[in-house]
C-alpha cells in the first residue's frame, strides 16, 4: 500500500470521537462522510485509495484532510455560507408594519408585496416574511381595518416580547374578561345514561330556558399555562379591581407582574391606578386598539367555551360559577402548558410578532 504524500496523525482521542460519530443514528450524512474519510486516512490509506473506497473525489479528501490538520475536529462543519438574506433591522420592520397599517400606497388602493419593497427599500420576501409573522394579509380581497392608534407598532413589540423574552423574576400574565355567560338550560336534552345509537349523534332540544348571567376574569400565565379566574355578577371596575388584588394575593410576592389586557375604561379608573401606584410590583400593557389576539388568555376562553359551556346545561348562575371553577382547576391539575411563541424563525421577526390581524 502507497503511503501517504504528506504525514497525517490522527489522535487516539480523535479517532474515539469520530467513531462515535458513526454510532450516532441521527449524525448528519456530511458529517459522516467526513469521519470515514479521517479514520480510513488514519489508518495508513493514501487520499487516492479513500477516494475510491468511499466513492468521493479526490479533491474532497484533500479539503478534509487539509481542514482537519490546520482546525482539528471543528474545522468539519461547514463554514458560514455567503450571501445569507439580510437581516431587517427593527426601525425597517416598523417601517413596513407602520406604513401597511397606517398609510395606503398613492398609486392603489391597498399594499402588495412588490409596492411595500418599493416603499421600504426592501426585498418582496422580506415584506412577506414581516406581513406573515404579524397576520397582515392587506394584499387579499379580505376585510382589513386600518388601525388608528398611534401606539400601535410599539405596543405590539411591547407584548410580544414579553411573550418570547419574559423578563427574569417576573411572571407574564394575559388578562381578559368573558362577560354576560349565560346560564342556558335546555328544555330537553338526551339523557346520559342513554348514548347515541350507531350513526346518531348526541340530540337536544333547539329552544332553552335562561337562568341568569355571570361575568370570568381571567389570567392565564405564559409560563406556565395556569389560569387564575374569578366570577363575578358585573362587568365593572370595582370587579376588575377586586381581580387583581387577587392575582396579587395568589402569586409569588418576590416576582413583578406584568399584565397584559386590552383598553377598557375599567382599567383605567381613579381607584385603579391609585392600587397600582400602591403596588408598583404589577405593571399593566395595554393591547392595541382591536387587537385583541395578542391576549393568549383568549385561546384558554375558546377551550372553556367548547369544553364546558357549549353544550352544557346550567339549572342557575350557582351552577354555572361551580363548573367554571371545576373547569378551571382540572385546567390547572391536567391540562395546563407553557405558551410557546412560534410564528417568526428570524430574531427580529420574533421579536415583533403579529401586528394588527385583519
């Protein structure tokens, strides 16, 4: 057998990592390829007979060879390839967010892609990139509501970085209020000790007989996906009040929280802002104007609906405020998952989240 052109040492520890590599069943095939070629030339083969043994061409054996001599085991993942898309910086997203929900183009009446890239200075991926991670689809023949608070693109990188990067010793929380749920019992209602027939599904009466209404303030911690409720006969701002005195009797006093809720006059009352100048620990972010979908808590209220309330039967408001709190805490028990903010693969995307949803 030809020796080699030029010493190759591979060292014991090395040629044990590399072989570990092999072991891997998830190794990436590249990298492989590369610890085959290491160990066959560790073994006193010659870069032409690796060549033939392993089917690659001799070029490439050299350029793994060369890059393990001067890197050592590192210099075998790849470098960082040229010509990456550019990065938005985060003035440049609120550019396109500013202008797609505050300003139409003078030459037509609504964005599209290649019109936002002309205006922006930007690629037509790049205003696609932004308009999908913030749910703008202004280019359809859709409703789309132009939106007029002037806070807008500062309140949503407000919120959604709360959701992607909470801040340490804090919780996160979304607030929300379900009002006016009705106590609706049915005047007839399959019984259930009775189950369907084969190809029948559950039945009842179309008509019901209303019992009253209640009112459920919701949190629900991003952290963990715990909710904390309360239900209460009004919709007012002594009720508001009154729920988050308890959000901070049932937290960890050592955290600040930062509460994220919608506009409501009841949260900008007198007495309200007088509490929260006495317990600086809690923060309020306010939601943009009809952008409700940045308060996750409204998921959770869309699982209490077609879980417990839809199709359940409420003889008074009594029964209802007992299923609502049983929901609740089973919710908390078994069910309960930390919320995940997944729209954005870019950083400053992320960051930015969902604008205005149309």
């Amino acid at each position: 057998m030809a020796k080699p052109a030029a010493p190759f040492n591979l060292s014991l520890l090395d040629r044990e990592t590399l072989q570990g590599w092999l072991r891997k069943s998830t190794l990436d095939q590249r990298l492989a390829q590369r610890a085959r070629i290491l160990l066959e030339l560790g073994a006193g083969m010659t870069p032409r007979a690796v060549s033939e043994k392993l089917d690659v061409t001799a070029p490439v054996v050299f350029k793994w060879r060369k890059r393990y001599l001067e890197q050592g085991i590192e210099g075998l993942n790849d470098l960082p390839r040229p010509g990456q898309p550019r990065k938005l910086s985060e003035k440049k997203v609120r550019e396109i967010l500013d202008k797609t929900v505050h300003q139409v183009p003078k030459e037509a009446t609504h964005w599209s892609l290649r019109l936002m890239a002309k205006y922006t200075d930007t690629t037509v991926w790049q205003v696609s990139q932004v308009w999908e991670a913030a749910g703008l689809k202004p280019h359809l023949s859709q409703t789309f509501k132009i939106n007029n608070d002037p806070d807008f693109v500062e309140k949503v990188i407000d919120i959604v970085g709360l959701y992607m990067n909470p801040p340490d010793n804090a919780m996160v929380l979304s607030v929300d209020e379900k009002t006016q749920i009705q106590a609706l019992d049915r005047t007839q209602v399959q019984l259930p000790h009775l189950p369907p027939r084969p190809g029948q599904v559950e039945r009842r009466t179309h008509d019901d007989k209303r019992n009253g209404t209640a009112s459920l303030y919701a949190a629900f911690d991003v952290a963990s996906g715990k909710v904390i409720g309360r239900v209460t006969e009004r919709h007012r701002a002594q009720a508001f009040l009154d729920f988050i005195w308890q959000i901070d009797h049932d937290t960890p006093k050592e955290l600040d929280l930062h509460v994220i809720l919608d506009n409501s006059s009841a949260h900008k009352t007198v007495a309200v802002k007088a509490w929260l100048e006495r317990n600086p620990r809690i923060k309020l972010h306010s939601t943009p104007t009809s952008a409700c979908w940045l308060e996750e808590v409204g998921q959770w209220f869309g699982h209490l609906e077609g879980k417990a309330l839809d199709r359940g039967g409420f003889t008074s408001v009594k029964d209802l405020r007992e299923t609502i709190k049983t929901f609740i805490d089973t919710h908390n028990k078994l069910s309960a998952k930390p919320f995940r903010w997944t729209k954005s693969a870019d950083a400053i995307l992320a960051s930015v989240g969902r604008a205005e949803n149309s």
